[in-house]
C-alpha cells in the first residue's frame, strides 16, 4: 500500500516531537521542561488520533492541485515545480553566503528570468531596478549593509 | 538557450571576480598611510550589539554622525544584535585588527557574558582595544515602594519571606539582587527574568515584589511609586545624594562578601567604553582617541548624558579627562575577568540560596 | 483638562509639528510596505536625528511613523501573501485569498478603512481613558497576564481553518518551538546547539517570512502565473470603495475590534500579535458565516487591521502615563522622550498634559493621512497583482532574504526563513493551521514566562482574582458559545416540526 506524503508529515511530527521530549528531560531545571513535555505530550496524542484518520482515507481520491485557469495539474508536474522553486530558492541563499547578497540577487534574478524565457533586457533591467531598491531602502534608508559574502570578505 | 544562459551565468560570474581582485589590488595598501589618511580612505563599521533603539544602540548613533564628520569618511552603524552582545563581541573580535570595527558595551555585560554564559563566547575581554570609556553616570541601588514598610535595612533583615526581582538571570540587576540578599543575608527568594526597569518597577507598584535594584536613573522616572533606601558599592549616587551607600549602612568582615561589595563600585555600575578589535596599531588607537574625547565627545555630550542617565541632565556627570581614563577604568573592571572562577563559585552559591 | 486639550490640538497645527508628521507619515508607509521591516528599524535611526528638536515636533514625527507602518504593511500582506510586519499575519489569512479571487481592491480598501478606523477610534477612546488607565495597569498583575493569554491561545482552537485536530498540532507545535533560546527565567539554554543564533531564540521575521511568505511564493510557482487570477481581478475604484462601505456595514464588529486592539495595547508586555489575533477570533465567533473565514471573508480583513491600528494609541497611553513602554516600539519611543527632554509617567501628565493630547491626535491624524495616501496609490499598487511569477518569484525573493537580514546579520537568518518556507508548505499542503503555528509561537513563550511567575509568586491558585476570574468566564463561554448557537438551532427546529 502506498502511504500517502501527509502520513509522512505526521510520522515526522511524531518523530520531531519524540526527539523534543526528551532533550527536554536533560535540562536542568523543572521549569525548562515542563511546558515542553505537557505541550509535547498533547501533541502525540492529537497525532495517534489524526494518525488511524489519514491512513483511513488513503483510499480515497485526492483533490488535484489546479491552476488559476481550472485546470488540474499532474503531481509529477507539481512535485517538479516545488523542487524547482527549493533548489532556486537554496542556490540561490549560497549564493548570497558565498558572494555577497547584491551579487547573488542579480546572478539570481537574471538567470532564473532567462531560464524561464523572460527576456534578457527585461531581466537585467528587473535586476538593476531590483539591487537600487534594495539598496535605497535598506542601506540608504535602514542603514543596514548588505550581507558581505564569505569569498568577498576573504578579498 | 540553456547552454547560452549557462555561459552567460559563468562570464558574469568570472567578470566579477575580476573586477573584485582588480579594486583590491588597486586599493592602497594601509600598513603606510597616516592615520588621519588611512581613515579618509575607508569605512568605519561600528557595530551596534545592543537591540535597535535600545541605550546601547542609541549611543552609538548619537555619536556616529558627529565621528563621520571628524574622521572624513564614512561610518555605518551594523546591527549585530543577538546573544546578549555576543553576536557584535564576536563579530569585533575576529574582524580584521585594521581600527574600522568599533563596538561599545557595558563593562559588566562582558564580564558576566563569559562568567555565567561558557562557550559562545570566543573572545578575551581584556584583550580588546579600548579607546575610551563613559565615566560612571549611574550607580544601582535597591528600590521598594513609596509606601513599602521596608524603608531601612534593619526592617528589610526582619522581614520573612520576601520577594525581590531581576532581570534575566545574569544580568546586572539580578545579580545586584542576589548581593544584597547574601550580603544582608534577608530571608528573600529573588524572581528572575522580569523584562528590564520598567517591568521591575510595575511590579514592585503593584506589591507583587517587595523590593530590587535597578539604576539610579530608572528612580525619577518612577518617583511617585518607588524610592531607594541605599545604593550598592561604597560611594553615593549624584542623582540621590540623600540616599546612603551599602558600606556606610553595614560592615562586611568576609572577604567573599568584599568582593561583591567592590563589585558594586565597579562592574555593578553600567560602565561604557567604546572598543575595538585586539592587535590594533597603537597610532591608530591613539587616534580615535583624540577624535573622541576632543571632538566627538564635546559635541555630543549633553546627548550623551540625556541618553545615559535617563533625561536628568541636573547633575553634571561627565568630566571631560574621565573619557580617557574611562578606559582605563573599563580595563581595570575587566581585570575582573581573571578572578572570574571565584567569581562564578560566589554568584553559584547565591542563585543557588537565594533562586525562587 | 479641556485647556490641556485646546493646546494640544492648537499646536498639531503648528506648520513645523504638520510637517513633521506628515514626514514621519510617509516614511511609516514606506517602511510598513516592506515585507517583515516594521517601524522599530526606522526608529532606531531615525531618532539621532530628531533628538534636538522640539518635543512636539520630533515626538509628532515618530508617533506619525510608528501609527501607520501595519496600515501600508496591509497592501503588502494581501497583494503578495507576506506579511508587511509581523501584526499583519490576521490579515494575512482572509486578505491573500480575497486578492486570489480577484477581490484584491476590496481587501485593501477594507484594510485601509479599519486602519484609519481603529486608529481614530482608539484615540478618541485614550483621551477619555486618561484618567483611568494608571488603575487599568495596576489592576494587570501576573495572573492576569496569564488569563490574557491563555484567552489569547485558546483563538488557536477559533482560527484554525478545517480540521480542528491539526489546528491544536499546529498551535502545540508553535508553542514548542517558542522554547527555543535562552529561557528567560532560568537561564537555560534550550535546543541552541552552541549557536549564538538561536541563543535569542527563533525569531517571529523568520518564522513568519518563511511560514507564509516562501510558502506563498511556493505555492505560486505551482499552482498560478499571477498571484490573482486575471480573469477576476478587479482594479476599478469601486472594488476600493466597495471595500471601504463593508466597514460601515461591519461598524458594531469593527468598535469591537478597535477596543480589543486598544485594551491589549495598554496593557503591557502582552505582544501586538495577541490583539490581532483576539479580533479576528472574536469576529468569526459571532459572524454569520463563521465558515467563510479563512477562504477571503471580508471581515477577516477588518477586524485585524482595525485591532492592528488600534493598539498603538493604547500602548502610547500606557507609555506616557505611566513610564511603562506598552509596546516594543514604544520603548524606542521612551528612548526618544528622555533624548528630548520630556519624561515619561506622571510628571508627563503634571507638566506636559498638551504635549500627551498633541502625540493622541497625531496618531489619529497619521492614520487619515496614511489611509488617504494609500487609497491613491492603489490602483498603480494593484498591478503588482498581474505579475507573472517569472518575475514575481526573483524578486519576492531578493525581498524576503533582505527583509530576514534586517533581524539579525546572520545567514542563518536566510537559512531559517528556508526551512520555515517548507514547513509552512507543507503545513499548507497537508491542511495544518499557520496561523495557529505563528499564534502558538507569539504566545507560547509569554504564557510560559508569566505562567511560572504567577505560580512562583501567588501559588498554584494564582487565577483566583476577581479580573482573573471573569475572564476565565468570557473565555469559557466564548468557547462553548458556538455549541449554545447549534443547539439553539435544533431546538428551534424541533420546535419548529412540533408546531
């Protein structure tokens, strides 16, 4: 039987709760512990009663995720795009570690604009007008300076 | 299309780590200019630890304009809150030993950082270079309320069961707490973690504590429902100079009790420097210290006692010569550091009598 | 009284003091449409500058900033799905969907109208509670505190959208992760791993950015090409004006609102979130169509915003009265009274009562202002609702890895927005509540603090004081209301057959 993603979530809060708890137990006074072990303890047992409730409706069919037109889209198509968006998102906070948040910001934009077959005039202007905003908001307006990346601290 | 991006992801990537290596080659070499030069020629990032708008961070951006404008060049101030100052200490610490990251702080924070709190801390405080301290504006001392039965010592050793407040657990105003439950040796529980002055002073309003200590300056502002019965440490405060200092109410024969009794003169009174990172050139220190105290300083000053002592700007706080000593006093305070295992052993043994 | 009143009225329309505010007016807009910032950054640096003006110029400036940063942080929240700051995840839930269906003018223009309500409301309501809000303070010891936020979690079980079980997982998940950081009453450092990050705890930017803004803009690459369907998107002024009307329509709920939003901004300590919260949960519990929010119910808009604007003349009351910042900005703002000479608490009131009305009605005169000047500019912010998501998703991006910098300099900063974008879409895609996640994280670590404080100092029947104890009577029968309702409902139908 396959066992649908949402029972993996639940078994993950039942794990990640689990693991809570009983870090919880090392610390060293009373009062460190107690709310986490009384809230920790509600939640597994909420999550045995959801638990028989979700592989109870494993059989049952899905609402498909649709788009903005109506349409359905397939889950393969769905599970395609969330990766994408996670790698885009983790390469690009990498990035923003290694060379600096305003270089990685227009490496970023630009070259997810382009791969999505946004023009590459359109990209580097979206760019620009991107990195002046932030850099008027934030550094003129905030005063708060750019994250400085690992490489160009090195230089 | 794919492999053109590709390409032109790469190109741009290699462009700008030419161009990056080329400014840095073609940046002058600092290890020659004088001073004043080398600081027209870069910026001065001062880092403030402290939360935004909080004093710390207020302090700091009085003065940062004022030292822009005498150093020529620019200064920005980075906020680096988190860990109570770690985060901003740290940060100064391992930063490049060039005299563009300053930071300010409070001497005693430094000390109880690294006492109470092992580990996140990577820096030796004593080994920081200071430039120039803030002389002592504000003194601690014990609050209760207007009408609180507990107007003198000898009442306060006679009560039973008494409460009394701190903030976080060891933070300034807590252990001053604790001090004076074990230096009185009152039958009192002190409750941490109330949320700064005000929360103290809410509280004891409203009869939940009895009694803590907060800063001299916190007083005006909550006249109507507390006043100070002493100060710690053995000298006056020049906001209440009415009010009697601990030594002069009580005599303490151990040299444990002492010790935290001196803590009261030192590390017990918010004591400010402005610091930067070990391994500075000396000409470099030497600089910024005639900037500040000659022409920073003088400028900010009555800001800067508006910011320090809560608004009472009555009494005249600062001379200008203890700016320089200021510094050397901060040092002193931090020689602190090295009794710190004793330290730790008193503090243990009083959170351990006198927790709630 | 009524002479301290005149003047102070008199001097808001000194031309330095309107100036003054109508700058610090735009400045809060600005910021405020900026994801995640809010008004504590702006002030910070801010405050160098304006310390050697008059008090009534420089106070007016900061005031007018701080009053209108959650009413542009509106548009943000429900154009895009992030919230503008952190007192704007209410919003959040009924807003975004509302723009999803097209009725994104609607949404705004019933945010704008509750801001400038609950803003002017709770002026008019400080200047009449003058008076009394020293007792109203003294009365909220730490039992009381505990009742107000215990009430506060109890709006887990109200808000939640769909299964009422996964809704309490949520909020208990919340709490928990609230425990991060360093315990305030011990001392402890809980689940930091040696990390001066986590040292302060999680922050609510991180939580809140990734929970709901990354979720968002996961969700958009998935599912849209804009982030409101064009084909029901309406811009014209009437969807505004529309929105605007439903205020009036929702008067009595929005008076509701606006004295919940400025009671817990008086009280102290009590967190901004808990008033926006509490409103959105007291308008579903008394609506007609309770089950529409959470799918884009107007109300939902409302009775947030209208708490949201609110609270901040309570908070401002508590602070000038009393010394006591009722709310993180307000102490910066107690910062800002002592550089400028004027201390706050009693004194205040004895030597500069015209002062306190000056700052009362320049709130209430930034919120007219702020709503005016917003309404005008949205049909041009309107267009950002046509975006296609393959500009959209770069750039929301570069926004919120910015806007989660300005909490702490850090990458884990970035790195927990990260991991809370996916925890919140799968939250999403599995049916778990955020906003019963982002309520349990706000009032999690409160509950814990003042919980422990009021057993230490009042024993374990803490709760037996006579405000305590009315509370805990409004809150039981707020939750068994729903269930009076239902069977009112059968009765009335057995009733009904019988005769």
């Amino acid at each position: 039987m396959k066992i649908r993603a949402s029972v993996y979530f639940l078994i993950f809060i039942i794990l990640f709760t689990a693991y809570v708890m009983a870090t919880s137990l090392t610390f060293r006074y009373t009062e460190d512990k107690q709310l986490i072990i009384f809230a920790g303890s509600l939640i597994l047992i909420l999550v045995l009663v959801e638990l028989p409730r979700e592989l109870r409706t494993q059989g049952r069919t899905q609402k498909g995720v649709v788009d903005q037109a109506g349409q359905a889209i397939d889950p393969g198509m769905v599970r395609r795009r969330i990766i994408s968006g996670l790698a885009w998102l983790a390469a690009y906070i990498a990035g923003v570690y290694l060379l600096g948040f305003n270089v990685a910001s227009i490496i970023f934009i630009i070259s997810y604009s382009m791969l999505h077959k946004v023009g590459w005039f359109k990209a580097i202007s979206i760019a620009t007008i991107t990195i002046a905003s932030t850099y008027v908001l934030f550094e003129l307006g905030l005063k708060i300076a750019p994250y400085r990346g690992v490489l160009l601290s090195w230089l | 299309m794919k492999t053109r991006v590709l390409f032109m992801l790469a190109l741009s990537i290699c462009l700008v780590t030419i161009l990056t290596l080329f400014a840095w080659g073609c940046a002058p070499k600092s290890t020659t200019l004088a001073p004043a030069d080398f600081y027209k020629s870069k910026t001065v990032d001062w880092t403030s630890a402290g939360a935004p708008g909080g004093n710390v961070d207020q302090v700091t951006r009085i003065m940062q304009p004022v030292l822009a404008k005498q150093l020529g060049t620019t200064v920005t101030v980075t906020s680096r809150q988190g860990g109570g100052g770690l985060e901003g200490h740290n940060h100064v610490w391992f930063a490049e030993a060039d005299g563009t990251h300053l930071n300010l702080w409070d001497s005693f924070a430094l000390v109880t950082e690294l006492a109470f709190e092992p580990g996140s801390a990577k820096y030796a405080p004593a080994k920081f270079s200071y430039i120039i301290g803030f002389p002592q504006t504000d003194r601690f001392m014990f609050f209760v309320a207007k009408d609180s039965p507990y107007t003198t010592i000898e009442k306060l050793k006679s009560g039973k069961n008494l409460k009394m407040g701190g903030t976080s657990p060891t933070g300034g105003y807590s252990m001053a707490t604790y001090s004076v439950a074990s230096l009185l040796g009152l039958d009192a529980k002190v409750l941490v973690g109330l949320k700064g002055a005000a929360d103290i002073a809410l509280r004891i309003a409203q009869g939940e504590i009895a009694g803590a200590v907060m800063a001299a300056s916190q007083g005006p502002i909550y006249a109507d429902k507390l006043k100070p019965i002493f100060g710690l440490g053995s000298k006056r405060s020049p906001l209440y100079p009415d009010v009697p200092a601990l030594s002069e109410l009580a005599k303490f024969q151990d040299p444990v009790q002492n010790l935290a009794l001196k803590l009261g003169d030192t590390a017990f009174s918010p004591l400010r420097a402005v610091f930067t990172g070990p391994g500075v050139p000396q000409e470099r220190i030497d600089y910024l210290r005639e900037i500040f105290s000659k022409k920073v300083i003088p400028e900010v000053r009555t800001d800067l006692q508006k910011a320090f002592s809560g608004g009472q700007t009555t009494v005249d706080l600062m001379k200008l010569e203890d700016f320089i000593s200021g510094a050397n006093v901060t040092r002193d305070t931090l020689a602190y550091w090295n009794e710190r295992e004793q330290l730790k052993k008193i503090f243990d043994k009083m959170i351990a009598d006198y927790r709630m | 009284m009524i002479d301290a009143f005149l003047q102070g009225t008199a001097a808001v329309f000194q031309p330095t003091v309107l100036t003054a505010m109508l700058a610090g007016t735009v400045i809060g807009l600005v910021v405020g449409i900026i994801p995640a910032v809010g008004s504590l950054e702006a002030m910070a640096i801010l405050i160098p500058f304006v310390f050697r003006l008059p008090p009534e110029v420089g106070l007016g400036f900061l005031v007018a900033l701080a009053s209108v940063v959650f009413t542009s942080g509106s548009i943000t929240t429900i154009l895009v799905g992030i919230p503008g700051t952190a007192t704007n995840v209410a919003t959040l839930i009924d807003g975004f969907p509302m723009n999803q269906k097209g009725e994104g003018a609607r949404a705004i223009g019933a945010a704008l109208t509750a801001s400038m309500f609950g803003g002017v409301v709770a002026v008019a309501m400080a200047m009449i509670m003058i008076p009394v809000v020293v007792p109203l303070v003294m009365a909220f010891r730490t039992p009381e505190m505990v009742v107000v936020i215990l009430m506060g979690l109890m709006f887990i079980a109200v808000v939640t959208e769909g299964s009422r079980i996964k809704g309490i997982i949520s909020g208990l998940l919340g709490i928990i992760l609230a425990m991060v950081g360093t315990n305030a009453l011990t001392g402890t450092l809980r689940f930091t791993y040696g990390t001066v990050f986590l040292r302060e705890g999680i922050g609510l930017i991180p939580l809140v950015l990734g929970a709901w803004g990354v979720a968002s803009l996961l969700d958009l690459t998935v599912t849209g090409q804009t982030s409101a369907s064009s084909t029901l998107l309406k811009t014209k002024l009437s969807g505004v004006m529309q929105g605007a009307k439903d205020v009036l329509l929702h008067k009595w709920m929005a008076l509701r609102s606006a004295v919940i939003g400025y009671i817990i901004g008086v009280i102290p300590g009590v967190g901004a979130p808990l008033a926006t919260f509490m409103a959105y949960g007291q308008a579903k519990q008394i609506s007609k169509n309770p089950e529409q929010f959470g799918h884009g119910c107007v109300e939902g808009v409302i009775a947030p915003e209208t708490a949201n604007n609110a609270k901040e003349a309570g908070a401002l009351l508590t602070t000038m009265v009393f010394g006591i910042p009722g709310s993180a900005d307000m102490a910066i703002m107690m910062g800002a009274f002592f550089l400028l000479g004027v201390i706050p608490g009693p004194q205040m009131v004895k030597e500069h009562l015209p002062l306190a009305f000056t700052l009362l009605i320049g709130i209430a005169f930034a919120n007219i202002v702020g709503g005016v000047l917003c309404f005008l500019s949205v049909n041009p912010l309107m267009k950002v609702a046509r975006i296609s998501v393959r500009i959209l998703f770069p750039l929301v991006s570069v926004v919120i890895i910015a806007a989660a910098f300005t909490q702490q300099m850090s990458i884990y900063s970035a790195v927990a927005v990260f991991t809370f974008g996916i925890l919140g879409f799968l939250m999403k895609m599995f049916g778990y509540s955020r906003t019963a996640l982002t309520l349990g994280f706000v009032l999690g670590g409160l509950f814990e603090h003042y919980l422990y404080q009021a057993l230490k100092l009042h024993g374990p029947l803490f709760f037996l004081t006579p405000i305590s104890l009315i509370m805990i009577a409004i809150m039981v029968f707020l939750l068994i209301q729903p269930y009076i309702n239902s069977l009112k409902g059968a009765l009335g139908r057995l009733h009904t057959r019988g005769g």
